[in-house]
C-alpha cells in the first residue's frame, strides 16, 4: 500500500472506529491518537483507559479494514498490522 492510500485509509479507519464506538470526530481525537509505523497502525489512549467493550469494538472497526490486533506495546499502544499470520 502506498503512502498516500494508507493515509487515506486511516482516516478512514479513524472514522470507522469513531461511529462503532458512537463517538463524535472530536471525541475520538480526544481519547485516541492514530499513527502509522512500519506498515501497522499504532493506536494510543490519550485521555481514557479504554474498557474491555470499547477495546473489542475499536479492534472490529480496525478489523473491517483488515488490520489484526497484534500486540500492546509499553503497556497502552495497540499494534495493529495486515496479514497477520494466525498461530
């Protein structure tokens, strides 16, 4: 994927996420901070600790869009990459 298709497509998954977890564009930005690194989506709680629910629901928006959760970094970024081999 391209540089410019992933930007693209993370405002999408931004938006996405946004209206599975029925939160307004601003509150999103709020609580979470979307960033590309190495091909995965990094997601970052800013001003909330996420509740298991909210965590679920924002793992399916990421996963519409084909990106697996893969692990938590640094005990609050959520790593999340494409073709993610299953173990």
């Amino acid at each position: 994927m391209t540089t410019s298709n992933f930007g693209n497509t993370l405002s999408a998954i931004e938006l996405n996420a946004g209206r599975k977890l029925n939160w307004h564009y601003d509150q999103l930005k709020e609580y979470l901070s979307f960033s590309v690194n190495n091909k995965a989506i990094e997601v970052i709680p800013k001003n909330k600790i996420l509740q298991e629910s909210e965590l679920e629901t924002l793992k399916e928006a990421l996963l519409d869009y084909g990106f697996q959760y893969k692990k938590t970094r640094d005990d609050s970024i959520l790593v999340f990459e494409q073709d993610v081999e299953l173990r």
